[in-house]
C-alpha cells in the first residue's frame, strides 16, 4: 500500500522585501511579492528523502492562501512532489492558527494521509504551532521540531535536538511531524522538474468543500488579532567616537546608558 505524505506549505511575503498592513490590520500581500516559505522547503525535502526510502509513496503538497499561493506549490511540485491540494476563499482573509490548522486538518483528512510533515514555522506569522494543533484536530501523535526523520514499518522516528539534551522520538503512523532547518538542505528545482511540475494536478477547494462555515475563520473567527502597528522608525546616522584615549570609557558609557551591559 502506498505512503500517503501530505506536506504543508505556506505562500509567504518575501522578507527582503517592503511589507505593510492594510487597514484591517493584515498583511497587504498586494503590495509585496510572495514565495514558498524557506523552513517549508525542508519539510518538502524530509518528504521526498522518506518517500525515496519507501517502496511506494505519494507525495501531496497543501497549501491555504490566496490565487498567488499557487506558486508556493508549483515550487513544491518542481522539487519533486506529486500532487497539489490549493484550498482558496474570499472569506478565508484574515484567518489565524486556529482557523488555518482547521482548514488544513479538513483538506487532508478529504486528501487522505498516513504522514503529514510541516515546516518548524512559517518565515511570517513565526508562531510555530500550527503541527501541534493540526495533530491535536486529527486526533493523530505529534512528533515536533525534528532534524533528522525516517519511517519504517508504520513508524515514523526523528532525532529532536534541544540546548541541554537530544531526544530520539517515534511514533505509529498516522502521525504529525514538524522538521527545522537542521534537518538537511532543500534541493533546487531542475529544469526538468520545473517542467514536469506544469503538467502536475493542482485540486482546487473551498470552504464549502470542507464543510466550514465562514464565520469559524477570516477575522471574524480569528482567536487573535492585531491591535495596533506603527511602521518602523526610519534607521539614523549613527554616532561617531573619535578615540582621543578615552573612547573604550565613551563606548562603555554608551552602552549603559542604552542598558546593554
């Protein structure tokens, strides 16, 4: 029987590039270009390494983001990914975590699984919980923040790596994993997989889809929101110290007085 690998993606603002919030106070994605976020190209990776161990495997890249968002998967699929799953609505803007985790949880329990893998946290809301609460919403184990992962046998085992200890994991599948950016480097896309990933299937779904109703997500269902944001102060000149042999004093009181040291 095949391994069913669903990998999570998200469709980011590039980070070099100028963001802003709209009046609602979310991210204008209209006025800055996206990608598929960095610390989900791992994920991807993690996939395609298991499914290269495996017998047999498919592959499923899912995503939940505007029209856009679909070139977060095209890049996922020229990697190397099989399939692609776009869940788009009008009244998804504004969705928080645990709006997100409940599309994502509906699309791949209709997509079907064994595996699902995501990146540690997205490279623009950071918050990094999203595979616990997806596990928590399918009722699967979690198994977290791994650099090292493998399946075998119906387990999937990882190596998590923390400041004081490591900690060998596993857990039956189906399961929940979220991979770091320790846990091996993103191939490029090849020309000939670029090519291959137009050719592709992309399935796209909505809300009604999925059976959710508008109001459990968008701003309206949000558990959190922004309250205030102010654009960052432009950058100053800097302060010059001309060492006339009390500069390491002038340095020292500088950064006290900024409480630095």
């Amino acid at each position: 029987m095949s391994l069913r690998i669903v990998v999570c993606v998200k469709y980011v603002p590039d980070a070099t590039g100028d963001r802003h919030f709209t009046d609602e106070l979310t991210v204008d994605r209209d006025d800055v270009d996206g990608l598929l976020s960095e610390l989900d190209e791992y994920a991807v990776e993690q996939a395609l390494q298991i499914a290269d161990e495996a017998d047999d495997a498919e592959i499923t890249v899912l995503t939940v983001g505007p029209e856009d968002a679909k070139d977060a998967l095209r890049k996922a699929l020229s990697m190397g990914a099989d399939k692609a799953v776009h869940v788009e609505d009008d009244d998804l803007h504004g969705t928080d975590v645990m709006g997100t985790s409940l599309v994502l949880a509906k699309a791949i329990e209709k997509t079907g699984y064994d595996l699902v893998i995501a990146g540690m946290a997205s490279t623009d809301g950071t918050a990094g919980v999203v595979p616990a609460l997806l596990a928590e919403r399918l009722g699967v184990p979690q198994v977290t923040l791994l650099s090292e992962v493998s399946v075998e046998d119906g387990v999937v085992r990882g190596r998590r790596d923390g400041d004081a200890a490591t900690e060998l994991l596993e857990a039956s599948l189906p399961a929940v994993v979220s991979v770091t950016d320790q846990s091996g480097e993103a191939r490029y896309p090849s020309f000939k997989g670029i090519m291959a990933a137009k050719k592709k299937p992309v399935e796209s779904l909505d809300l009604d889809d999925l059976d959710i109703e508008a109001e459990e997500v968008g701003l309206e269902g949000a558990w959190t929101k922004v309250d205030q944001a102010a654009e960052r102060p432009a950058r100053t000149a800097g302060t010059i110290v001309t060492d006339e042999g009390a500069g390491g004093k002038e340095l020292a009181a500088f950064l006290a007085e900024r409480k630095y040291v």
